[in-house]
C-alpha cells in the first residue's frame, strides 16, 4: 500500500531536523517544509496551507475557544522558553521591582502572543502585577480579535514608533519583549533588566512550581484527522523518536552536537535540575503547565471560558 502524503510545516530546531532523515512515520510520507514560527502560523490559520504544522499554543486554545478550530492538537513541544528575561525597564521612571510596573506604561509587541501570556501571567501570580492597572502600548493589533479584558486598556504605536525608542527615551517606562531591543543591546545606562540574573530566577520559579513554560504545540487539519484517525498517532509517535534522538545527541560527548563549547557541563545541569526527561511530551508530564497557560489564556482574554487540557489535544493521544 502507498503512503499517505502529507505536507508539514516546523521551524529549523534539532528536535524536529530528525524527521527529514532518519525517522518516518508510520505509514506516511512527510514532505517536511522549513520556515520561521510566525510564517507558519500566517500561513496555517489562514489558508490552512499544510497538513501538519507547529502551532503557537496561544493560537491553539484562542481557536479552540472560539469553538470553530480547524485543528486536532497533539500533544508534542517543539518551542518552551522560560520567559523572566523580557522583562525590561527605564531606570528613570523609579521602577526597581516587579510590583513597581503597576500603574505605569508598558510597550509590547502583540496582545495575545504566548510569550506575554506567559510573562504576564507569571508577573500577576507571583509578583502582585495588576495587568488592567497598565497602560499598555502595543506594535501592532492582535492578528486576531481578542476581547481585553475588563479595565484593561491598550493603545497602539504609530508607524513612525519604535517600541526600543520608547523605551530608551523614557516614553514609555517598561517593555515586555521577548528578543532584547535594540536599546539594551546597544549599551544605553537607563535600560535594564527586572531580572539581571533571569538564568537563577527561572530555575528557582521552575524547582518551586515545576512549570517549564510552553509555547508552541503540533496540530494536524481536522479534514485529514477525519479521514484518516490514525495519523495523528503516527504523526506523534515519530516527533517522540526525533525528540528522543535529539536528546541523545546533545548528550553525547563524543562529538559536540551543538555549537556550544560548555555543552556537556549544560547538559549535565540540564539533567541536574529538569531530571532526565527535560523537555516531556504528552499529557501527563505537562499537565500542571498546561492547565496554567490555560488559565492566564481566559484571564487575558484569549479565550471566553477556561478550557480544559483535554479539549486541546486529540483523543487518541489524551492518555500520554
């Protein structure tokens, strides 16, 4: 019998460059594409134009939510990204600490974007950050029509605005941004870190709350799950053997898999704090983080209603 055919969509990470060689699926033929996260997610929500591809998390349950999703999600993290780091501040507007954000104005790029799910969230329960006490200046519109939350307020910058000027001159008094801005690379005094050492505050959030934040999950078209249920199992089966080939090689010391020369002293503190399975796919061992992003994704209006873990991913995979 031929393989199935399909086409997928995943951004160039080593936990997914084993699915192009080496690794194939169950009776299907991928035919693997490479492109940024956000051209996949355009291209995806909009035209549906692979069969399989990453999705942001916080695109999934916005869709999930709406009640019309085009996708069935499959539980496998190709993107987790610990998020204390993109918090930033002008020394001249007197903020020294976390809760000193309240009432001030604050740049971001996108309401809605798992990153500032994450940070917020994060800044709300653990620091007493009061998100609808902000005013929020943002790049551009949501690329979907998210309702802010009540109180909450939001303007935008206009085209002659940079977020890293705004910043730097004081006219806004903190960003939440996921790549340093221009700014801050560039060495200006003012601009500093909330978290100098994000590296110690991230794994103390992480041993006190068990939380490794995830920001992007696998989703295959609903017409071809429909068609052919079994894919779905095929399809994530075979990210579980490239995760766990990709876990090898950077374990490896034989000859260095990434361009790291501290590599095996990483891996070794990797292993150290995360234990063995540092980066789990599947329900059970990301239950706890999941039911978090669900629960900042409803309180910041991504979603109407807080959604259950089950509801994201498919069922034929729900007891991973």
């Amino acid at each position: 019998m031929t393989d199935l055919l399909l086409t997928a969509a995943f951004g160039d990470y080593d936990r997914t460059r084993f699915l192009d060689r080496q690794i194939y699926p169950e009776g299907l033929e991928l035919r693997i594409v490479r492109l940024s996260p956000s051209d996949i997610f355009h291209r995806m929500c909009n035209y549906l134009e692979f069969d399989v591809s990453e999705m942001s998390l916080g695109a999934h349950c916005y869709l999930i939510g709406r009640g019309d999703s085009p996708f069935v999600g499959i539980p496998a993290f190709p993107s987790r990204a610990f998020r204390h780091s993109m918090v930033y501040y002008n020394a001249a507007s007197g903020i020294r600490k976390p809760d000193d954000l309240n009432g001030k104005r604050i740049a971001i790029r996108e309401w809605g974007m798992t990153a500032l799910v994450w940070i917020l969230g994060i800044l709300g329960e653990e620091y007493g950050v009061d998100l609808c006490s902000i005013d929020w200046v943002a790049v551009k519109k949501p690329r979907v029509p998210i309702v802010m939350p009540e109180g909450a307020r939001i303007r935008y910058m206009n085209p002659t605005q940079t977020l890293s000027d705004m910043l730097a001159s004081g006219e806004v008094d903190a960003a939440l941004i996921h790549q340093a801005p221009a700014c801050f690379a560039g060495g200006a005094a003012d601009v500093q870190r909330m978290f100098p050492d994000y590296k110690t505050a991230e794994i103390e959030y992480y041993r006190r709350t068990g939380i490794h934040p995830i920001m992007h999950c696998v989703v295959l078209r609903k017409d071809r799950h429909q068609e052919s249920p079994w894919v779905l199992r095929s399809i994530y089966e075979t990210l579980l053997k490239a995760r766990q080939k990709t876990m090898a090689a950077l374990s490896n010391t034989q000859a260095l898999a990434a361009m790291i020369p501290m590599l095996p002293a990483f891996m070794e503190e990797t292993v150290q704090v995360f234990g063995k399975d540092f980066w789990p796919y599947g329900l059970t061992a990301n239950r706890h983080t999941l039911e978090k992003l669900v629960l900042y994704a409803f309180q910041q209006g991504l979603t109407p209603r807080l959604l259950s873990i089950e509801e994201l991913f498919g069922e034929s995979v729900r007891n991973h």
